[in-house]
C-alpha cells in the first residue's frame, strides 16, 4: 500500500495517488472524508500485476480520514501520515495531511 502526493502549483489542490497490492481480490476502494465514505466514488481500477490504484484531487491544506475497502473489508494504509480513533467505526482511521 502506498500514497503519492503531487502538489498543483496553479490550483488549490493535490493529486494524491492511492495504491494497493491485493492481487486476490476483486475490487478495492478508499473511502474518506473526502468522497463521503462512498465505495462508488472511491473505486480502484485494477492493474495487471495485481495492485488496485487511482489518482484524486484533493483540497490542500486539508486533514482527512480514510481507509481502504478491499472485498468489503476495511483496512488502514500503514504509510498513513497518522491514525486517530473513531467512536462511530470503533477502530483507528489513516489520516492523510496535506
């Protein structure tokens, strides 16, 4: 699991390129505050060596909470900038800085 940040330097935001290896699985998301937690909006494409990946533009100078869904479990990103616990999840989130 990985995240890449590349910062914009003529718009207020960065593309932040979320990467999973899970070359069993069928389909992998991240969902965050940045999607409204929707599986939908967060879906991975698939790659051939098996890793799941996309690219997003998020608003910088922003703290977000996230976590893969990968065949409908939650997972953390341990590359995360930090974690912090959630009552309504009752378990730690990633938490992307940017």
């Amino acid at each position: 699991m990985s995240i890449k940040k590349q910062f914009v330097k003529t718009k207020p935001v960065c593309k932040v390129t979320f990467s999973v290896e899970a070359k069993t699985a069928n389909e992998a998301s991240v969902v965050g505050d940045f999607n409204n937690w929707s599986l939908e909006e967060g879906a991975l494409s698939k790659l051939k060596n098996g890793t799941f990946k996309a690219t997003f533009d998020l608003n910088k100078d922003a703290v977000y909470e996230f976590k893969y869904v990968i065949d409908g479990v939650f997972v953390n990103e341990p590359e995360a900038d930090s974690f912090k616990w959630n009552d309504y999840a009752g378990a730690e989130n990633s938490v992307l800085a940017i």
